[in-house]
C-alpha cells in the first residue's frame, strides 16, 4: 500500500489567521465567554506578557468592555468580582483552557475534543449528575452486587 497526501492546497497567512480566529468565535456562538454579549475581541485567557500563547486554549472570545476591564488581571479573580458573574460560564472557560489534558478521560473526551460547541457543553454540563459518576448505581448492578 503506498501512501498519498489528498487536497492539500495553500493558503496565505491572512487567510490562516482569520480562519484560526474564526473557529473560536463559532466554537462560542460568537458570544463573550464572560458576559454572554456579542464578542468583538479574543482574549487571552492568560496574558501574553505573563507567558499565555496564542493558541486555541489560551484565547476566548470576549466582548470589548470585558477584554479591556480585564486587562491583564488574573482571569478568574477578576471574573468573580462582575456583576455578570456565572459559575457555568466560568465552568465552560475552564473546560475550553483545560480540552487538551481533558483527551485522557474516555468519559470527557468525546464532547470536548478540539474545538468543541459551547451548546454541546452546556448540554452535556446539564445532563451529567452524581449518578452518572457513580460505577455503583443502579444502571451497573443489582442489589446484590452493593
């Protein structure tokens, strides 16, 4: 068997970086992953100058008043203090930080891979119980298994 590249074609860097940005935006329905408002600006979760990389799980789409009140302030300290504060959201944010050490967990892995939809999340957030976590439940054994 002899092994081939198929549709590989190039494409210019204005061109890569407006489909990189794109990805996240759609990833997040185009909403601020802070204040829920329409997201104008991605923001890096943590900052450049503290040692934050231009990368899929270091940038979040954000409106322009929270990219720019946020600044370079911790982002979990400074989120926790707005009045808009949600802790789901803030669940969500650290799930989109974290989706890459995520890819080791078999019950996480499939809703989280890459660049994944925050309805997906939040739908999978909302359905996810204590008995789902639980390998004793009533879904996996009898009475006589306890």
């Amino acid at each position: 068997m002899t092994a081939r590249i198929d549709d590989v074609y190039l494409i210019t860097r204005r061109e890569s970086k407006k489909r990189f940005r794109s990805r996240i935006y759609a990833a997040w329905g185009g909403e601020c992953a802070y204040c829920g408002q329409l997201a104008k600006s991605l923001d890096h979760v943590v900052p450049r100058h503290k040692g934050g990389m231009t990368i899929v799980e270091n940038l979040v789409p954000a409106c322009l008043s929270c990219n720019g009140h946020k600044g370079s302030d911790d982002w979990v300290v400074w989120y926790r203090q707005q009045q808009f504060y949600d802790i789901d959201s803030e669940s969500l944010i650290w799930l989109w930080i974290k989706q890459s050490d995520l890819t080791d967990n078999a019950l996480l892995t499939h809703p989280f891979l890459g660049l994944f939809s925050v309805v997906k999340q939040r739908a999978f957030l909302a359905s996810y119980t204590e008995i789902n976590n639980n390998p004793f439940n009533d879904h996996f054994f009898d009475d006589r298994f306890m």
